[in-house]
C-alpha cells in the first residue's frame, strides 16, 4: 500500500528514491553480466612458433671447369724438325702409342759415327790387352823390363777408358735417335696441340697436351675472402651448367700456395668422386659448398624483445596458456631472423606476432 504523500517535497523525494533504485538495479544486472565473461576478454591473440634445431650456414657457388687430375705436356728431349704428328685433339691414346716424330737424319749418322768410334777403340783396347799379357809373361821370366811393362800396363788402362768413353758415345748416340719419335706414357686424350708437322722444335717445346686417364677435378678460381672463411675439408657439391640435374659429390685436393697476380684469385682443384659420364673435360659447372654448416636455434626476427639484462623471447606455457619472458644470447642477426646461442630448446613456444603488449603471466590464444 502506498504512502500517502500530501506535500510537493514529499512527492518530490519518492520519486527520486525510486529512480535511484532503479539505476542500482540496472547497474547491478550489468555488472553481474560482465562478470561471466572477463576471463575470456583478457586471452591476447598471439601467433608463436616451435622451436627447433636446424641447419644453417653460408651457401658459396662459383663457376668452374672440368680437368684432368693429371695433365701431361708431352715435349722432345732433343730439337729438330719435326716431320710427323699423328694424333689431334680429342684422340684417345694409350701407353707406349707414337705421337710424332723428327727427322732421324742427323741422330742416324750421329749413332753410325758413334758405332765406329766404339768398334776402333774397342780394337784398341783387345791390342793394348794383348800386348800387356805379353809382356807380363816377358817380365815373370825376367826376359822384359820393368819400364817395357809398366808401359804395357799404362797403355791398357788408356785403352779401357777410350772403350769406355765411346760405349758411352754410342749409347748417347742410340738413345738421341730413339728421342726422335714421341711416345705417350700413359693413356689419356688429346686436349692441345704445340707444334704443327714442318716446324722445327726446341728441346721440351710443348707438342702434344695429353690428360690421363683415371681422375677428374673441378677447378676454380676463389677469392681470398672465400677460401680465408672455408672450413678445412667442405663438401663440394659439382653440377653441370646446362644440366644442373647432372651433379657429382667432391672433396678439396689442391690449394694454390700464391694468389694470382691479376685476378688476386686461388686456384682450387676439387676431385670428383665417381663423377657421371656427363662431366666430360672442358665442361663448365658450378661449385656449391656450405660454409658454416651445423645445427642452430633460429627464430624469427619479430620474435625479440628486451629485459632489463638484454635480448629476450616470450616463452608460452602450453599447459596453461600463460606467457613468460626469457633472456636469450644471440649469436647472430639475419636479415630476417636470429641465431639463438643459448637460452632456447628444442620444444619451447616462442611468440613471433604481439610481443609488444605482452606482460609475465598474461594469458594468451594462440592463432592457428
């Protein structure tokens, strides 16, 4: 039952508690409604990664050439002119197989002159025996002086040096003429040409180029820069040019003491291990060799913050969905992200996206 209000003033105050508990009521109903929902509104968004070991490292590739592992200048021990060349570039030869040859005039008549030398003084010698068997057999039976025979025995001794000497004419002689036909000493192919048919050649003038059988190398020119920062045995991965399916695996065999004087480059030899048959002599391929390989902790660059001690990473806890910060040591900054030396492992929940308005204990959703 309502009170029986008489005055203006009384009106007036009614109305106004009813209005106040009005307002109570309603802000009482909001309050209850906001209450429901609060812990979902403070769950941030974030978006993070897992940690994990990966290989990183420095990728070189240099363009090289295809040779040999060994390359033979086959030259004349002897000048002359030569009169014959029997193979060309890209013949295939093997061991013992004649090459080209010089004019053997002068060698000929140079062994016959040594022949007749060593037939004369080996004449003189069988006298010069003979006489001194005669007069030591004069000289036993007191028949022959002591001067008759030590003449006797002088004159031996001159004529087994003059043998001698001209045995070792005949052999030199011998040995010239053979020296005017060229012979491969092993097997290999063709790959230049010094000298043509007519010319005449110097002693260890360049005839022939032969690159043996056998072996294989990759060779390129490396800036000091490159070679000062390789490892001491990388792995060389050999691909052809025009067909980079065609590959080969290779080790580093030869490094060139001195620089070269123009290119300031070293020339570098890679042996090839078992390389296809498509990386023939003379093909250009490309060298591809990780320098600083291992394995690493790397995460994005987004990812860093700062504590108060220095770099730091937003940890999630997967079980309650809460973050946490913790200092890490970076090994080295990436164009896009960091090496992490040490404060992570393989496993942790690292924020990448909305570390900015992150605070220790905060909960966070995950975006998928």
């Amino acid at each position: 039952m309502l009170p029986d209000l008489h005055t203006p003033a009384q009106r007036l105050r009614a109305a106004l508690r009813l209005t106040l508990a009005a307002g109570l009521c309603v802000a009482l109903g909001a309050c209850q409604s906001e209450e429901e929902p609060k812990e979902e509104a403070q769950a941030r968004p974030v978006r993070s990664i897992t940690v994990a070991e990966q290989l990183a490292g420095n990728t070189v590739s240099l363009a090289g050439i295809i040779e040999s592992q060994v390359q033979v200048d086959l030259a004349f021990r002897i000048g002359g002119r030569m009169t014959e060349r029997l193979v060309g570039v890209g013949d295939q030869v093997e061991a013992g197989q004649l090459v080209a040859r010089l004019d053997p005039a002068d060698e000929e008549n140079g062994l016959r002159a040594a022949e007749a030398s060593l037939t004369a003084a080996e004449g003189q010698l069988a006298e010069a025996r003979t006489n001194f068997d005669r007069q030591r057999q004069l000289y036993d039976r007191a028949i022959a002086s002591r001067a008759a025979f030590d003449r006797a025995e002088t004159t031996l001794t001159n004529a087994v040096a003059q043998a001698d000497a001209a045995r070792a004419q005949y052999l030199i002689a011998k040995r010239r003429l053979n020296d005017t036909e060229l012979h491969a000493d092993a097997p290999g192919r063709i790959t230049a040409i010094g000298a043509e048919p007519g010319e005449v050649v110097q002693p260890g003038r360049m005839v022939v180029q032969i690159a043996r059988d056998g072996g294989l190398d990759a060779v390129f020119d490396v800036p000091a820069a490159v070679l000062e920062a390789s490892p001491s045995d990388p792995e060389v991965t050999v691909t052809l040019s025009q067909t980079p399916s065609v590959s080969a695996q290779g080790r580093i065999r030869e490094v060139a003491p001195r620089a070269d004087l123009v290119t300031g480059t070293f020339r570098v030899r890679v042996g090839l291990i078992a390389p296809p048959a498509e990386l023939r002599l003379g093909s250009t391929v490309t060298g591809t060799a990780l320098f600083g390989e291992g394995n690493v902790i790397e995460v994005p660059a987004t990812a860093l913050t700062r504590s108060d001690k220095g770099p730091a990473v937003w940890i999630v806890d997967p079980a309650n969905q809460t973050v946490a910060m913790r200092d890490i040591v970076v090994d080295s900054f990436l164009p896009a992200s960091v090496v992490v030396a040490e404060g992570l492992a393989p496993g942790d929940v690292v924020v990448t996206a909305g570390v900015q308005a992150l605070r220790p204990g905060q909960l966070v959703r995950v975006a998928q």
